[in-house]
C-alpha cells in the first residue's frame, strides 16, 4: 500500500495524499472517502482467517 499523508483542505477538511517518486502528488482524497473504502475492503489476513473459522465451524 502507499504511503499516505494526511492534510487539510482550505475548509478544514481532513485529506490524504499519496505522492509519486518524484514527490509529486499522485492522488489526493478526503479521509472519509478514503477511511471507508479501507473499512469495506478486507485484507488477505482477515480472509484467510474468517475462511479457517469457517471450516472449524462445520
């Protein structure tokens, strides 16, 4: 995953930025966009452990 920054907007809003090798900004989105997307996502760790949860429950 790369590496984010958080900042703030002109309004006060709270916003992550992601930054190329050159240092300049590949991608900038606000922290409630971006924190809900990783809360609906699942990480491989968390699927291989509900899938083995699974299996020992039947």
């Amino acid at each position: 995953m790369a590496k984010r920054t958080t900042h703030r907007s002109s309004k006060g809003t709270k916003l992550y930025a992601v930054r190329d090798k050159e240092g300049k900004f590949k991608d900038i989105q606000t922290y409630k966009r971006a924190h809900g997307m990783d809360i609906k996502r699942k990480s491989k760790t968390e699927g291989a452990a509900k899938k083995t949860t699974a299996k020992k429950k039947k």
